[in-house]
C-alpha cells in the first residue's frame, strides 16, 4: 500500500564519537529523504567532531579521528541540513532513543532549536 506524504520523511542514521545522545558528537550522517513528489533524496557526511573518536568506537564503525580531521564540523553544514531536519517527519532504527536525541542537541549546539514535538 503507497503512502501518501504531506511534508518530506527523513530517515537517518548517525554515527558518532560514543553512546551518550546529550554529549557525544557525530562522525558521520547518512540519510534518504522521501518527498510528496515520489522523488527521493540519498545523501551522506563525515563531520569532524571537534573532539576525539575513541580508538574503541572507532572498532565498531570503521572512522578514524585521521579520516574526519579535514571534514567540515556539524555548524558548517547546518544550512545544507536544515531542508532534511526541518518541517519534515523523522525516523530511523532507534531514533527516537538515539539518534534523535543527539541530533537535537548538535543543532542546539549551533543555536537551533529542532522541532520534534510530534514525533511518536
């Protein structure tokens, strides 16, 4: 059965410095946006955290503090973010738990406030 879309639906995924969605910062974002056109949007970043990756995070997900040193930090991409984070639909495998927590807080860090009072 189609769905039919009002606004845009971001699914995302983060990958980041550590476990704590209030005080670790992203590595890399991944992300498909749905549009209520039908059309489709795949994009991908590695961010440089501004802080160290842990040699045992960076085990688990494969990037190194080498490979973000040269990458843009979150604040400088927030205006190519902004059209798959705001008035959009959000989601994600424990998203809600995780990444969205997170994400909120990286763009509160820029001085923005993410709107997600409507999601389940």
């Amino acid at each position: 059965m189609p769905i039919t879309l009002t606004r845009p639906l971001t699914f995302f995924d983060l990958e980041t410095t550590g476990l704590d969605p209030y005080n670790d910062r992203i590595v890399q974002l991944g992300l498909i946006q749905y549009k209520p056109d039908g059309t489709q949007e795949e994009k991908q970043w590695l961010i440089n955290p501004g802080i160290p990756i842990p040699a045992e995070v960076s085990a688990v997900h494969g990037i190194t503090n080498d490979m973000v040193k040269d990458q843009p930090r979150f604040g400088d991409l927030v205006a190519e973010l902004r059209p798959y984070f705001f008035d959009v639909d959000l989601g994600g495998y424990n998203a809600k738990n995780y990444d969205i927590p997170l994400i909120i807080t990286e763009f509160s860090r820029v001085g923005l406030s993410l709107d997600t009072e409507t999601i389940a």
